[in-house]
C-alpha cells in the first residue's frame, strides 16, 4: 500500500465536491441558456422593428392613448421627461428597450408588436 492512497473520508470528501461542482455546472449552463434564448427573442423583436418604416401619424396616436399621462400632450414632459430630440440622445435600439423594458419606474413596460414600435419611433424621430 502506498502512502498516497486516500482515506475513506479523503474519497467521500471527493466525491461530494465532484457533486456540487457538478450541479454549480448544471445551474451555470441553465442560467446561460435562460439568457441566450431571452436575448434572441429580444434581437429578433428589434431586428423586426428597424426593418419596418413606421407611420408618424399612426405613432402621434399611439402615443396620445399611451405616453400622455406622464410625458405631457406636447411629449414636452411632465412626469417623465421632455422627449423632444430624444432621438439624437437615444439610438433607436434604445429607445425601443425603455419602452418594452420597463427598466425605469415609474415608467411601464409596454407590449407593443413591432408594427406600432415602428410607429412610435417614427413619431419621436418628428419630434426633432
Ligand atoms: C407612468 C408614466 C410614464 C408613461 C405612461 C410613459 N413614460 Fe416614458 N418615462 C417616464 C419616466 C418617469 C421616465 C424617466 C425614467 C428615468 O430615466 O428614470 C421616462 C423615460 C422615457 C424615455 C427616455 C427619456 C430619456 O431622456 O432618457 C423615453 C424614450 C420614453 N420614456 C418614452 C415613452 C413612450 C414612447 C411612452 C408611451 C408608449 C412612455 N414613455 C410612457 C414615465 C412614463
């Protein structure tokens, strides 16, 4: 018998660290791939979105029902802020996750389908 062989406990002790590393593993990959399908849901909705060129009007209408209340009828800002020339501020990629991402309270997250985001950016972008 060798010096080196381990003992009973050195092996169990081993084989409970192969474990946990084993499950810190399984929850990394999960928390990866949780992640990874998330992001591409959100490219794809964007990518869909600047494909589109939106109506201005249509906007000005979806954000007289929407946005109002907090960034004045004028978008000149009340509760929230001034939104003219946000789009020299904002690149349309950002604007479109402040308005789905609902990342700042009390601004809501808003469902809105490509076609209406398309519409809402059009808007801001006439509001230079
Ligand atoms: C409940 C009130 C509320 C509503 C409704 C609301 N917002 Fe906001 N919005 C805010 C507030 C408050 C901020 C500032 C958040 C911060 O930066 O902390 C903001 C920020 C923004 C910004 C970023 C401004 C900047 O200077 O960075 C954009 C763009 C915006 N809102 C667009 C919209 C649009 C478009 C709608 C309608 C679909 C909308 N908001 C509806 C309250 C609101």
């Amino acid at each position: 018998m060798s010096t080196s062989s381990s003992t009973a406990a050195e092996r169990d002790f081993k084989r409970v660290f192969l474990k946990i590393v084993f499950i810190l593993l399984g929850v990394l990959l999960i928390c990866f791939s949780i992640f990874f399908v998330n992001h591409q849901e959100n490219n794809k909705y964007i990518i869909e979105t600047l494909e589109l060129n939106g109506s201005a009007e249509e906007g000005d209408a979806l954000f007289k029902m929407n946005c109002v209340g907090c960034h004045g009828i004028t978008a000149r800002g009340l509760v929230g802020p001034d939104l003219h020339s946000i789009t020299q501020r904002l690149n349309d990629k950002e604007i479109i996750k402040q308005v789905t991402g609902g990342l700042t309270p009390p601004m809501p997250s808003f469902e809105i389908d490509p076609v209406n985001m398309s519409n809402l950016l059009k808007y801001l972008h006439s509001l230079e």
